[in-house]
C-alpha cells in the first residue's frame, strides 16, 4: 500500500487484515493507475486542463452545469470543507439528498478534499441514518433541507455527529452561503491510489449494514472495466438513471461513467419510470440505467414520449427476465445490457455487449474479471451445475471492522451470496439469492430489517418477512404476522401495521402484503424457518391465495 494521504486514519486503521482481502487482480493495461491518485482529478480536473470545460457535464431539473462551471463549484465546496468545516484527508462526510446537482458537486468535493464519503437514501429515517454515522464515526454531514426532520432526529441519537451544513434553505448559514465567498480554485489532496475514499453501506441481509470500502483507484476500475469494455460509450452519450447516488449502480452508471469520458448525465429527485421517458425525451438522452421493473412498467407508455435519441440500456438490481428482454427489444429495437454487480465489488462484473448477449443468460465475466460456480466446499463444479457464484478482479471486498468479511471472501475470492449456473460456453445464468435478501424493483430489502419495524408495534408477537414473486415489481416483501389475542385480523390492522413500518424504517421496505397466521414456522431449536415462508409465498402467489 502506498503512503496514505490520510491525517485522520479511521478508515485504513479498520480495513480488513491484508490476508482477508480478496485477490487483486490487475492484468490488464487500463488497470495500471499510479501509486498517487485522486480519482476527482481524472473524473473533473482534466477537463479541464484538456480544453474541454466548456462542454456540457450535468443537467438537473433546475440548472445545467458544464464541467467548468462544475469544477468551479466543486473547488467552492472543498474550501469550505477544509477552512469552514475542518475536514482533514480521511475525514468521513455524510451525504443525504435525492439526486440533483449539488449532491454530485458535494460527492466530488469531498473527494478532492481528500475525505472518505458515506453516501445515503433520502427515504432512509433516522434510525438508519445513525448506525452509519456510528459506525463509520462520521462527524460532518451535508444535506438537502428537504430532508431535515430525519436529519436532525438523528443528529439528536448519536454523539459522533458535530455538525450538519444544510443546502438548499436559503439561510446565512447554508452551504450555498459558505461557496459564495469560498475561492474557486482548490488543488487536489495529493491522495493515495489507495487511500479509502468511499464508505458504501450495504443493505444488509441480517438487518445490520455493512460498510464496504473502497479506494480511489476502484472509482476508476470499474469505469475502465464494465463501462470501457462491455458498455463502450462514446463522449457525445448522455446518461440516465433511476438508482439514488447511494447505491453503487447509480453512482456508477449516472455519474461516474459519463465522467470519466468526458460526456453529460441528467440527475432527477424524482425518477420512477413516468419520470424517465419524459427526461429522456426532454434530454436527448442516449443511455439509461435502470431495474428490470422499470424497463417493463415503461413499455405500455413508450408511444407517448419521442425516445429516438437512446442508444443503450443498461439493467441490473434485480434478475432480468427473458421475457422483459424480448418485450423492450420488440418495443425498442434495443437490447438490455443485463449486469450483475454489487456494493462490495462497487459495480457491474458480469454482463455482455450487445452482439455477444444471450437472452436469459447475465452474461460473461467483464474483461479484468474472472468468475467461476463453487460448491459449499468452495470447490468448483462442473457446467450446468448449480453452486456458489465467486469472482475477483481489481475491485473486492474490503468490510469496515466486520467479522463478515470471513464469510464473504473465501480463499480470495468474493462470494456474492448468489446461485449461478454457468454453462459449456462461459455464460452465468442466474438461479437465485443465497440468502434472505429481497430485491423488488431493484431495491435490497433486508426481510429481517423488515421484522424488526413491525415487532416494535404492540399487536404483533411474532412474524416472518420473505419475498413473493410479483411480476411489476419481480418480488415484493410479504410479512407473515402472527398477532396478540384480541386484535382483528382484517384489512384496517393490514393498514395499520403498513404505515408503522413506514414510519419505522424507510418507507419502501414496508411490507406490500401481509398474512396473519396462528404460528410461524420453526426449527427444532426454535428458529424461524424462512425457507417454509418462501415455498408458501411461491404456493400463495400461484394460487392467488393466502393474501390478508
């Protein structure tokens, strides 16, 4: 590892021993970056210095910033950060907004300012807001104003949180306040390629986040691996996505992708699939970046918005359908792009390009990656069998002080937690997920996240939250709930105990049906057994039965 640009050395001092990482791999000629490296250079700053600043970079609902007048504003903001706020290369910076322009400015500006950004849903509440900021001991936060309330809830239950700078209030104090009078000139820090400069906090399959960390040369990677070689945009593309800025997949294939080549993106608060045919059109886009469900619940709309401009369409988040694929295609004349990625790898690993995709198959390992189907013993099987999916490459799996990094990397390679069978031909094709993990429109829903919103209500007893097939949404979180004597079990209490969880955890998690039972079942030992729930869902959605 290479000198640490750190002062406040948090984030190295809690990476993984160096033997429980993954195996690195850097057998390619994109993959070679310099022992120093700050990523918010090769993203902004060589625009700039290469005569292109005065090219179109971002647009929002509101503004249209080129990457001059982007880098002017990112430079304004890592001023305010060091000489305003005290924030010191290493230093961990929450970030809380809805996709827009100043959540990107603010991203960049702490990374150039050398600071290790943890990155947040602006649906989460408070509860989830606080383990992050313990966790990752964060001290400084920036905000949209709109998002305040849970901000400041959180603020209120944790003792790390010093100070939170809000925009967007039109206040003295407010961010936009502070960059007036802050110099828009600003040098790198002079950072490692190895320094931590992201803390991605996972969903969580126990109900307990994981922080995965990765480096600035990993920002790079995964541009020069999924996007340079499967997706190969060009630098007139601009970029689209519905993923909040706190996944990696919405990092990825809205900002960074289009940046790294010096093309344009469109960031929206607001991007659900009536959101995006109308930006698309608005826009000119060329490349959109979105779940499965999505795709599908556009194509009946497609008649009523001019998308001639899009090119390319990548899906990832959730399993992509054969029929969604053949049904864009008919509609579009495009291909879907599927991937497979995730937090701990940072993006995409395995897809195909456009000439090489087979419908239902997510594809081939992306070129610097090497990925192969391994049985429990992590021994690997034979093609057309199912098994474990590992992969490595010049991303992995570094966890924040978590003994779970045991588990997910296994004789240096990442374990995904998912079932694949690859074929006589190399092709993946995906079974399912390992574990307990609910994935809806392409959001991660931990089920036993879910459980816990709805025990703090005093009707329920006990319950059990697993994923039911659903064909808008692929799965859907239904909660089997068992309740105290004397509550009904009709739909008001379904209601009732829907809007709790919404208060309780963030409200997309909430459980979209739910079954009241007498029991749930067990193991021998007294565990629930999850694996009873999903075959009954499965039944239950087949059957069209079993809903309250």
């Amino acid at each position: 590892m290479a000198h640490t640009a750190h002062v406040d050395t948090f984030a190295r001092d809690n990476l993984p021993a160096r033997d429980l990482w993954p195996e690195m791999i850097f057998n390619r000629p994109e993959f070679q970056y310099p022992e120093r490296l700050n990523c918010c250079v090769e993203f902004l700053d060589r625009w700039i210095a290469e005569g292109h600043g005065d090219a179109p970079c971002m647009f929002g609902l509101n503004e249209a910033l080129t990457y001059r007048e982007l880098y002017e504003r990112v430079n304004r903001i890592c001023n305010v950060l060091v000489n305003d706020l005290g924030l010191v290369p290493g230093g961990r910076v929450l970030l809380r907004s809805a996709n827009n322009t100043m959540m990107v400015a603010t991203y960049l500006a702490v990374l150039k300012a050398g600071g290790v950004v943890v990155a947040t849903m602006p649906l989460l509440r408070a509860k989830e807001l606080v383990y992050p900021i313990d966790k990752a001991k964060i001290a400084l936060a920036l905000c949209d104003h709109t998002l305040a309330d849970e901000m400041e809830k959180a603020a209120g239950q944790t003792q790390e949180l010093k100070r939170v700078v809000y925009w967007g209030s039109g206040k003295d104090n407010s961010l936009e306040s502070l960059i007036a009078k802050a110099s828009p000139e600003f040098t790198a820090a002079d950072t490692a390629a190895d320094d931590v400069c992201l803390i991605a906090f996972t969903s969580g399959t126990t109900g307990v986040p994981k922080g995965t960390m990765h480096f600035h040369r990993d920002m790079l990677a995964i541009c020069d691996g999924f996007s340079r070689n499967v997706l190969r945009p060009e630098q007139s593309d601009r970029f689209i996505g519905s993923a909040p800025l706190g996944f990696t997949f919405g990092l990825g294939g809205i900002v960074l992708f289009p940046m790294r080549i010096g093309a344009s993106f469109v960031v929206l608060e607001k991007a659900g699939p009536d959101d995006l045919l109308p930006a698309i059109e608005k826009f000119k886009v060329t490349i959109c970046f979105t779940a499965p469900t999505a795709y599908r619940a556009m194509i009946p709309k497609l008649g009523q918005f001019d998308i001639s401009s899009l090119r390319k369409c990548v899906s990832a988040g959730e399993a992509l359908p054969k029929s969604t694929f053949d049904a864009w295609l008919a509609a579009t004349g495009i291909k879907l792009i599927d991937g497979i990625g995730g937090t701990e790898m940072l993006h995409i690993f395995i897809s195909a390009r456009e000439e090489e995709i087979r419908p239902g198959s997510t594809g081939k390992p992306v070129p610097g990656f090497e990925a192969k189907v391994v049985d429990e013993e992590g021994e690997e099987v034979p093609p057309g069998t199912p098994g474990r999916l590992a992969v490595r490459g010049p991303t992995g799996c570094r966890y924040l002080a978590d003994e779970r990094q045991l588990k997910f990397v296994q004789n240096g390679w990442n374990m995904t937690g998912d079932t694949y069978v690859m074929d006589e031909d190399g092709y993946f094709w995906y079974q399912a997920r390992s574990d307990d993990m609910i994935v809806s429109s392409g959001y991660n829903i931990a089920g036993p996240e879910v459980e816990a919103g709805l025990l703090t209500h005093k009707a329920v007893v006990e319950c059990g939250v697993v994923g039911a097939p659903c064909e808008q949404r692929g799965r859907i979180v239904k909660a089997y709930v068992v309740l105290r004597e004397g509550y009904p079990r009709d739909a008001d209490m379904v209601k009732l105990l829907q809007d709790h969880v919404k208060a309780e955890i963030a409200p997309y998690k909430y459980p979209r049906e739910i079954v009241f039972v007498d029991e749930l079942p067990k193991t021998s030992s007294g565990k629930l057994q999850r694996y009873a729930l999903r075959v009954r869902a499965e039944e239950e959605a087949f059957t069209g039965k079993g809903t309250a």
